[in-house]
C-alpha cells in the first residue's frame, strides 16, 4: 500500500516506476496499492508473471480507509485486510489480534 498519494492520470508505467523507485523492483504475484489526495479513487498494479495489469476503483461516497499517517512507511496487507479495503471497509480492524483463538 502506497503511503504517498498517485496522480490518478498515472498509467502503468508511471505506476510500475514509482513501485521500483520505492522497493527497488516489483514481486510477481503481489499487489501494489495506490489511492488519490482524497482516498475515494484506487489504482492496484499486479505483476502476474507475464506483465503487469493496472485496474482502477473509485467509490461514489466516502473514501477508502487509507494509511495517510505513515508516510514514508512501507504498509502491508494481509488478503482479508485487501478485500476489506477494496469494498471500502476499515481494514485495520481485520489482524491476528482480532482473532479469538481460546475460550
């Protein structure tokens, strides 16, 4: 997840550039996340192995719960926490500490 926001005119390549210029390359099979100024417009990159594929998402109401108070820092997301996100849900309620493993 993208602590800086992204310009949401950015295409793959200018996605793609700030994913190598943060981490130094980009994984296969990992999701990289990035939201505009005002958290309600997403883009994901994935690096599938063959190439890279880009999508956008934009919410019509509210924004996405976005890590703006660590800048700088590098954010990462379980699968559960993702989806959480991508459908506009907080997802820093969803983490092994929310878990109940004895009663």
């Amino acid at each position: 997840m993208a602590t800086e926001p992204l310009d949401m005119r950015a295409g793959a390549d200018a996605a793609l550039a700030r994913v190598v210029s943060v981490f130094g390359y980009a994984r296969m099979h990992h999701a990289y996340l990035f939201a505009n100024k005002r958290a309600n417009r997403m883009k994901v990159l994935v690096h599938d192995g063959f190439g890279i594929w880009l999508c956008a998402r934009r919410l019509h109401r509210g924004s996405f719960d976005w890590s703006t108070s660590d800048r700088g820092v590098k954010v990462s997301l379980s699968a559960e926490q993702l989806n959480a996100l991508v459908i506009g849900l907080s997802w820093r309620q969803l983490s092994d500490l929310a878990t109940i493993r004895v009663i």
